[in-house]
C-alpha cells in the first residue's frame, strides 16, 4: 500500500516536472532566437556599410578615369 502511494505521489509530480523542463526549454530557445536576430541586424549593418565603401571607390575609380 506505501509502495503504491509512493508512485501515486510520483505520477502526480511527473507533469510538473515536465512542464517546468518544457518552460525551461522554451525560454532557452526564445533566449536563443534573440541572440540570432541580434546578430542578423549586426551583419545586415556591417553589409550596408560594406557596400557604402564599395560604392565610394566605384565614384572614385569613376572620376579618376575622367580626369584622364
């Protein structure tokens, strides 16, 4: 009778522990979503820049070859 009280007491605590694991879990991943999107922006910001630099030497390369 104690054994099978015990392993009531058990299955009762398993869905708690499992949605505690689950909400961990998620948390994680959302942690992890915005440490992605963080660093999606970063590199679309170091890209923009990238092509701003390109864009002065084109324009530049440009005018050299005028003054030619």
């Amino acid at each position: 009778m104690m054994n099978q009280k015990r392993q009531e007491d058990k299955d009762r605590q398993r869905p708690q522990n499992d949605y505690m694991v689950n909400l961990r879990a998620e948390l994680e991943i959302r942690q992890l979503h915005e440490k992605i999107d963080h660093q999606m922006a970063r590199q679309w910001e170091r890209l923009a820049e990238l092509q701003q630099i390109q864009i002065e030497l084109l324009e530049r390369n440009a005018e050299w070859r005028e003054e030619r």
